[in-house]
C-alpha cells in the first residue's frame, strides 16, 4: 500500500467555457472588492458580457474542430459531449441577453440591506447607484447552470445545482420596486430550494450506497448487473428524481415557481425562466438515461403521471392568472410538462433516442429564447409603482402603443405553437418524437405515449386559450385613461427583444438549420 | 452494522423533512434542512464504510461546504426578511399567493 499520489489530468481546453465564466465570476468579485464604486459598473458589464461571448466562442471552436471529446473529462466529473455543447451553447446565448437587460438601470435595490420604507433606503436612492454585485452573481449562476447539466457524477451534479441555485436565490431578494414581494420570493425559494436539494443529496446517498460508486459510468454498470429491485435504489431513484423535478418546476414540485418568477426582478426571472430551466432538464436527462436508464421500467409510470400533472396544472391555473408574471410562470410550468414527454420519448437503447433528444434540444432553445423575449416586453410596460404586472392594466396597450404589444402577441403565439413561429416547430418535433417512440416500442408503452401526447396537445389547446385571451385584452378593449406607460427602451432591451424576434421569428420560418444542429449535437447521445 | 447508522440516517432525514414541514420559524426550518444534510452525510459515511472506499467521506466534506455556503445565503434573506416585517415566520410571508 504504497501507492504514490496521482495528479490528476483535467483537460483544461475542453472544458474553457465553463473555466472562463467561473474566472470571470471570481474577478468580478475582485472588481467589487478592490475598484472604487464608481467604476464598479463600467467594468462589470464588459467583463460579464465579453466573459459570456468568449465562452459562447470557445464552445463554437470546439463544435467546429469536431473535438467533441468521447469520454468523460476531468477525471470523469464532467462530460462534454454533443448534448452537453449544445446546451451550453444555448445557456451562453440566453444568459448574455438577460446580461443585456440586467445592465438597465432601475431594476435592482440600491441597498438590500436597508429595510424597504427606511430613511436608510432612501438615502441608499438619493445617492444612486444598484448592487453591482449583481453581475458576479450571475456569472456564477450560469457557471453553475452549464456544469449542473455536463456533470457526469452525482456529487458534481449536486455541486453545480447548488452553484446555480445559490447566487439566484439572493439575486430574486433584489428587485428595486415590490420590496416586500422580492424579499418574501426569495426566502421561498430559499427554503424550498434548500430542501429539494436536500433530498437530491439523500438520493445520492441511497444510489452512493447501492452502486459503491456516484459516478455514472459506475452507476450504469451497477444496474446491469446489480439487483434491480433493492429497495435503497429505487429510494435513491425517487428522491433523486424529486430534486429534479423540483428545479425543473413540474407538477407537483411546481408550487415555488409562480411565487418567485412574480417577486424576482424581471431580468432575474427571465434568466431563471431560461437557462435554470435548459441546465435542469439537461441534466434531468442525463442522470435519468446515463445513470438509470436500466431502471426505465421504474422510473417511466412515473415520469408519464408527473409529465401528464405538469401540464394540465399549468395549462388550468394559467387561465386564473392576473397577474403577467404569475401568468408566464404557469405558462413555463406547462411547458416544463410538454419537455417531460420528451423526455419520456427516450428510452432504452433505441435509435429514436437521437431523434427525441435532438427533438428537446430544439424545443428548449426556441421555447427559452422566446421567455427571455416575453420577460423583456414585460420590464418595459410601467406603472408608477413599477412594472405593471396585473393584467387589467395591460387592456388596450395594443392602441396605445401597436409595435410592443404587437411583438407581445408574436411571443405569445410563438409559446401557443402556432405555426409560423418557432414553437410550432419546437412542440411538433416533441410530439412527433413522443409519438414515434411510442410506436417503436410496440406493446403497451405506445398506447401510453400516444395517450400523453393526446393529452399535451389538448393543454396545448387550454394553453392558447389563455395566451389568446392576452392577446384580445390588448388590442380589443380600450385603454385605461390612466394606463401604465411604455418606457423608452435601453438599448440593451431594444437588442433583448431584437434578438428573441428575429429567432422566433427566423425558426419558424427556417426551422432546418437549427434542426441540424440539434441532430447534429444530439447524434452521439449521451457519452456513458 | 451499516443497518443501524442507516436507520439512525433516515430518522434524522425524517425529523428534518418533517420540521421543514411543521415548523413555523424561518430560522427552525431551516436548521431542519441543515439536519437533513447531516443525515446524508451519515449515511454518505456508513456506506463508503460498507463499500470499503472513500468516496463517500469525501462526499461528506463537499456537502459540508455547500451546507456552511447555503447557510451563509439563507441567513443574509432570513435577516433581511426579518428586519423587514419583524417576523421571522414563514406564515407571515403571504402576499405572494393564488
């Protein structure tokens, strides 16, 4: 026993991307602790967006040179394979656009610290300024989000979850209007969040404890040979699924994404709408088909109730929403639904694998793009409370000002699936992959896919109810007289919504080239 | 052996989920959650224990970590929540609803 220390190899090229964000991250830090405060912002908002654009590059040269490594790197903690580049891709993209809008003035609290209402707070106003350190904390969080979905052993997965989660749990605490609403989504998500993540770790324990190993590799070779019926793995299995499914927001894990997608600061919302919800079911998919994919016979009832509950809860309290908000958030629980039969598509050993993976791959990017684009409509429609978040006070915004709410309505229609934008395409790729898989699989797995997929287009139907009754409210009632105004954008939210419409508006048109690319990325599958 | 370490992890995982359940004080829940990352961890020990390899040890000090991290965040919201409303209860912070 006297083996000498290995050092071990980490490949640093491969994984540049998220190195250059967390690097980024931690200058940053540096910048607030060591740059007087006036030059605090002019040097966070080119560090933060150049960080995110060089990582975006690095993640193209390594697409381009076609080094898409075939194993694990990192001494097999982070797996960089297709899917993984693909959604790192996508993360980068959306989180430097809410970059774009968090950089607005007037979104966050001059001092959080001081109690809403104080003369402290007013002071912390009178002298201007916001939390610069709001831009650290971001790049953390998306450091976190793409590790959390390349992680290739539970305990990575677990400390990317946490990296994620931690900086947006304070970062929801710091919107500058709706104090008390800010402070009270934060403290819930807080809570909630730590608890999820709490049975995430247990299950990591019990599968650590069946399996000898928390590697996925190991894991999947444990199955293969392993008992499948120890009751420690199918705890793990569950409990592992509920720390999922929490950060993913699916029914019925799904009751802290109303409260914080409402109190957060808009940008926050929409990075969290975004890229926490691309980073979860990336990594939902991952641990579910690398680790536990011998397990699909335990763990599909399963995900077909939580899938089949996910979309008809949010597709049904949308409808009750008044607030614009709250609205959106049920609106992406629904949408979280009709991932999970995606997600449900993937299964065994099968060819059609490619096929669904690649299908998610491209619903999440056209269905994330577009939130971002939503969100930043939203922040430009104020009271002089704020923004005006109850839907009443948006009736007859399409006569007074026809081009917002005009793109308003392109957005909504792109979430309903019309065709023409981009979620026509994104959801008819799920269904088609649902269905296809389904039928492969013969016996009675097809009835229920087709059963589910029957079933997400008829939320798909309640769905549009609700995004077309906004629609109508805008353009076919008569404006209040003392309706919100329309801010004159910034022109970080002019290029926010720029270039959320021309995506939506540029997939749906031309769907094929990102269709390529998602194949592309999703052809190799997951490396095991 | 391993048996009761688990069944001594999964009492304290349960007291914990069933504290963040129950309880009312921010500050109680989420010691709640704190005892239920420290019965992962005992169950992280009793099985590297029982696999005869030291990765659940190591498991047990990044869980540390993360814990005294999320800790430092929870605390930060619960104060300022506190100072807020001059209530630390989880019933108490209920505008967000429906």
């Amino acid at each position: 026993m006297n083996d000498a220390v290995v050092a071990p190899t980490i490949e640093y090229g491969t994984l540049a991307p998220m190195l250059l964000v967390f690097g980024a991250a931690v200058v940053g830090v540096l910048v607030e602790a060591f740059a007087p405060r006036y030059m605090r912002k002019s040097i966070h908002v080119p560090l933060t967006l150049l960080s995110l654009a060089g990582a975006f590059a690095l993640v193209i040269v390594q697409v381009v040179k076609g080094a898409v490594p075939t194993a694990p790197v990192a001494m097999g903690a982070v797996a960089v394979d297709g899917p993984s580049l693909f959604i790192w891709g996508v993360i980068l993209v959306l989180s430097f656009v809410c970059v774009l809008m968090i950089n607005d003035e007037g979104h966050f609290v001059a001092s959080a610290a001081a109690v809403p209402g104080s003369a402290d707070e007013e002071e912390a106003e009178a002298a201007g300024g916001s939390h610069t350190e709001v831009y650290p904390l971001v790049l953390f969080a998306v450091g976190g989000m793409l590790l959390f979905p390349a992680s290739h052993d539970l305990l990575t997965m677990f400390v990317g979850l946490e990296v994620m989660s931690l900086p947006l749990y304070l970062l929801c605490g710091l919107a500058r209007r709706r104090r008390l609403l800010s402070q009270e989504a934060s403290m819930k998500y807080f809570l909630l969040g730590a608890f999820s993540s709490a049975f995430f770790l247990y299950g990591t324990a019990m599968i650590y404890g069946f399996a000898g190993t928390v590697s996925f590799t190991g894991i999947n070779k444990a199955l293969s040979t392993g008992s499948l019926l120890d009751p420690i793995l199918l705890l793990g299995l569950s409990l592992l699924g509920v720390g999922l499914l929490f950060k993913i927001g699916a029914a019925p894990f799904q009751a802290w994404k109303p409260d914080v997608y409402q109190g957060a600061p808009t940008p926050i919302t929409a990075l969290m709408a975004s890229g926490t919800l691309v980073a979860a079911v990336g990594a939902l998919l991952r641990v579910f088909w690398v680790a536990l994919g011998n397990l699909d016979w335990d763990w599909r009832p399963v995900m077909w109730a939580v899938a089949a509950l996910t979309m008809v809860v949010g597709a049904i309290l949308a409808i009750t929403q008044t607030d614009i908000k709250r609205m959106l958030a049920y609106s992406s629980i629904a949408h979280a639904g009709f991932l999970l039969i995606g997600v449900m598509a993937t299964f065994d050993k099968s060819a059609q694998n490619a096929k669904s993976l690649s299908a998610i791959m491209f619903y999440l990017l056209v269905y994330s793009i577009t939130t971002v684009g939503a969100f930043a409509v939203v922040t430009m429609v104020r009271d002089p409370g704020g923004e005006a978040g109850h839907l009443s006070r948006w009736a007859g915004l399409g006569k007074r000002s026809p081009i917002l709410a005009g793109i308003f309505a392109f957005f909504l229609l792109a979430f309903a699936g019309i065709p023409l934008t981009s979620g026509f395409f994104g959801k008819y790729a799920v269904f088609a992959a649902a269905l296809a898989s389904g039928s492969e699989a013969g016996d009675s797995l097809g009835g229920w896919m087709t059963g589910l997929v029957v079933l997400g287009v008829v939320a798909s139907a309640i769905a549009a109810f609700f995004y077309v009754r906004v629609i109508v409210l805008m353009f076919f009632s008569d404006p209040a007289a003392d309706g919100p105004s329309i801010a004159v954008p910034s022109m970080g939210t002019v290029a926010v919504i720029a270039i959320s419409l021309l995506i939506t508006v540029g997939v749906g048109l031309f769907p094929q080239p990102m269709l390529d690319l998602a194949n592309q990325a999703a052809s190799g599958l997951f490396i095991r | 052996m391993t048996t009761h370490y688990l069944v001594l992890s999964g009492l304290l995982f349960a007291i914990g989920a069933m504290g963040v359940l129950i309880r009312r004080n921010a500050i109680v829940v989420f010691m709640c959650v704190e005892l239920m990352l420290n019965a992962c961890n005992l169950a992280f020990v009793a099985f590297a224990r029982q696999n005869g390899n030291l990765e659940g040890q190591i498991i047990a000090f990044f869980v540390m970590v993360v814990a005294a991290a999320e800790v430092v965040v929870g605390l930060a919201i619960i104060v300022t929540i506190f100072r807020t409303r001059r209530s630390a209860s989880v019933d108490d912070a209920n505008l967000l609803k429906y």
